[in-house]
C-alpha cells in the first residue's frame, strides 16, 4: 500500500548519503558504458598463475592496468550481494540499487510486472540518455526481454542481431570476443549521451570452454577441473575487454565515455574455495568461513578517461552501492529516489555491507554463517565484550532493515506508489526489441 511506501521511504530518507563535491557531476554528460564481468573475483586482480615450469602468467593484464590507471576508481573491498538469481540479481542491484529476492530470481518473478526506477530511465527523463544492453544470449533468458522494458532500456541487443553459431558459442552464448567485434556497429547508432551495458559471458561456469591450446593460458594444476580452467576464460575475456576498448579509443567514443566493469559474482563456489586455497597461497586446512567470506569481493572500476582523481579506494561496499555512487558522478543526486545502497565516494557511506542472506562484512569485522570474526586477525570472536556484542547487534538489525525494505517494496511492488520524484510513469509497452534501430 501507499503507506508502506511511505515507510521504505523514511528508510532510504535516513539512509541517504550525500554527494561529496569533490567527485559530484565529474563525469556530467558522458556515455556510460557497463562491461559486465562475468563471474569475475577480486582476487583475479592482479594475480599471476604458476604454471608447471614455474613461470608467471598475468590472469587479467588490461583490466589491471586499468585497476591501476590514476583515470580509475577502483575498489578493493566491493562485494556482490546476489543470492539464486546470480547474473539477474547482480543486473538488478546494479541498475535499481535494489536487493534481488531471498528466494529465486525477482527478475523472473518481478521483473515483467513491478513498477521499477531503474538507471536507464532516471537518466533518460533528468539527461535525455538513450539506452541499450547487449548480450550474446536468448533475450527471454532470466526474462530481460521482458525486464528490461519495465527499466526502462530502449533497445536490447540479445543473440538474434548476432551471428551465434557452434564455433564462436558455447550453452549461454556468443564468446567475448565476436560478442564486442559484433557489438559496433550497434554502438554507433546510439544517440548520445547513452547508458549501455555489455553482458559478456565467455567466463561462465564450467571454464571448460577452451582447452589449453584454444586458450593460449594455462590451466591450473588442482584436482578441481572448474578451478584449472577459470583463470584461461577469465584470461580471455580481459582480451576480449582490451579489444573492446581499442574500438572505443579509435571511434572516439572512449574520451566521451565513462567504462564501468564489475565482477557479477563469484566464480569458484564456496564448496571449492578449499581446493582454490593452495593457490592463493593459503592453507587448507585452515580455510575458515572467515575466508569463504572475503572471497565474495568482486572488482568494481569506474575509469573516467581524461580525470586523475582516481586510485584504488579501500571503502567497504557492495553492488547495491554502485547506482548512487555512478548516479552522482554524472551530476544527478539521487535523494529523491527510492535506492537502498550508498555512494561510495561520500563522506557519509557506512562501511556495512549486507549478504542477500543477512551475513555481513565491515571493515573491521566479518559476521558469516553465525560466526563474528575480527578482519584483523581472521580469527573468531567467541566471547565478544559489551560494546562490541552491542554493535553486532546494531549491525545486525541495520542489514536486517536494509534487506527487508527490499523484500517490501519488491514484493509489494511499492514504486507504483511513490511520488516523490519527478519520474514521470514510464510506459514499458512502449519498447519494441525487434528490429531496432530500423
Ligand atoms: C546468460 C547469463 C548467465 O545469459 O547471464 O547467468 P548466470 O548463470 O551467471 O546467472
Ligand atoms: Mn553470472
């Protein structure tokens, strides 16, 4: 009802974090453009894999040099929120600042019939943006075709405007590298300023989708296939990543551009993190629910070509985080909208970060599967002193509300109730994702 909306809204009143100047409008009139990192994790970055001479082969050298670049801000403590709607849940925390469901995907369930605020469309009606999503795959998959119109996206360039066939493809799409070669001549044809999101998927779970000698990287040495291939896929879409903004730079686009990537969610699963611990140089035998905990760190880069303020920023935060945190930088100020995370650049974001599941991580302390460890320390606090038992307490009912407001404007489909902003109501019949661009 309306008054439930009433109270999200005092929520996300309280919860507001404000721009900070030095950084508010920095990128004001760019072309976003989204490179959506399939199943990428931070401890990617900058990693170099062994292989059986002994030799170093670097995993991502691009996207570290960009992690690196003075031009970006990069974060080293960003974690993904996502539950079972993995990609889609990723997608919805990215472009809403909204959590996905405790159950299942809410793009599948909700995405066809809520009411949504999403990115494409705030800054469509405060900027005049155009919009688009390309992505190598059936378009009903995770129900984007359907998802995206309630965003607000203009256009969606799912696998029928690509050439797909057995050779450049494996089970969920287009590889990488025709993905963005193919991609182009779409690109071009946007109107700018545009918001647009590339959701490549080459690194995908099972990583047995290049063999040694197709991958030109080695495999790993485990006794865990998943694991030996991850780091070659990973490998080859930062190539393909590097391809692309070689395209953007001789196009021009780059300099008019802000390029964001992301890592959507982990690519080892938790039950493999012990067979992943030698190469992390850790031990198995004392790889802790501290350490599955960490491992959900995913990069986050906002490279903004032609500034220097950037630099690697140790701010604990999460995707839902991402949307205010891109939203100002562009010029817009999101305290009228009905968003659950925090800019990351503000002086007032708080270092909590929720798991969909209630766990949490601080930049002190990590609360998982029940138990509080001390980050500083990786150890487990069993008997924890008043003030702290206070603060646990604290931080708990803090991730409880943020989740539960989520759960409720989702699940009550509460943004067709409110109106505290200037959005006008946005027709998603209106979009027709056949033929575009005719
Ligand atoms: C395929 C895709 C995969 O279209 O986005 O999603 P995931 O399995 O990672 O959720
Ligand atoms: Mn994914």
């Amino acid at each position: 009802s309306a008054n439930d909306m009433k109270e999200a809204e005092n929520y996300v009143k309280s919860h507001y974090a404000a721009p900070n100047s030095d950084y508010f409008g920095m990128a004001k009139g760019k072309n976003v453009i989204y490179i959506h990192l399939e199943s990428t994790q931070q401890f990617l970055i900058d990693y170099k894999l062994k292989d059986e001479e002994g030799k170093e082969h670097e995993v991502m050298p691009f996207i570290n040099s960009l992690y690196h670049s003075k031009s970006t801000f990069s974060f080293d403590n960003f974690f993904h929120q996502v539950k079972a709607g993995k990609t889609s849940d990723a997608e919805t925390l990215m472009d809403n600042s909204l959590f996905g469901l405790n159950q299942g995907a809410l793009m599948t369930q909700l995405g066809g019939k809520n009411t949504f605020q999403s990115a494409p469309n705030i800054l469509n009606q405060t900027l005049g943006y155009s919009s688009a999503v390309f992505h190598g795959n059936a378009g009903t998959f995770w129900n984007r075709n359907e998802t995206y119109k309630r965003w607000g996206y203009q256009n969606f360039f799912d696998a029928s405007y690509y050439d797909v066939n057995d050779s450049n493809s494996f089970q969920y799409g287009l590889h990488d590298k025709p993905f963005f070669e193919q991609s182009v001549k779409y690109l071009e044809q946007l109107q700018q300023p545009f918001y647009s999101k590339f959701i490549a998927v080459s690194n995908h779970f099972p990583y047995s989708q290049f063999t040694n000698d197709e991958a030109g990287f080695p495999m790993a040495d485990t006794n865990d296939e998943t694991i030996n291939g991850y780091f070659a896929t990973a490998n080859y879409l930062d190539r393909a990543v590097e391809e692309f903004f070689n395209y953007l730079k001789a196009s021009g686009l780059y300099d008019n551009s802000v390029i964001v990537l992301y890592g959507d969610h982990y690519g080892i699963s938790t039950s493999r993190n012990k067979n992943l611990a030698e190469l992390l140089g850790k031990d198995k035998e004392t790889w802790s629910g501290y350490d599955d905990a960490q491992m959900q760190r995913v990069p986050y880069m906002i490279h903004i070509p032609g500034q220097s303020k950037g630099g690697i920023n140790h701010t604990y935060g999460g995707q839902v985080d991402a949307l205010p945190t891109l939203l100002h930088l562009l010029g817009v100020d999101t305290k009228d909208y009905i968003q659950l995370g925090q800019d990351l650049l503000s002086k007032q974001h708080e270092q909590l970060v929720a798991f969909r599941d209630g766990d949490f991580v601080t930049d002190k302390y990590t609360y998982y599967g029940g138990t509080l460890y001390d980050n500083a320390t990786a150890q487990a606090i069993t008997a924890p002193d008043e003030q702290l038992k206070t603060q646990v307490t604290k931080w708990k009912d803090e991730v409880g509300k943020q989740l539960a407001t989520s759960d409720q404007i989702n699940n009550g489909d509460l943004l067709r109730f409110y109106t505290g902003s200037n959005l006008k109501e946005l027709d998603p019949e209106k979009f027709n994702y056949k033929n575009a661009l005719d």
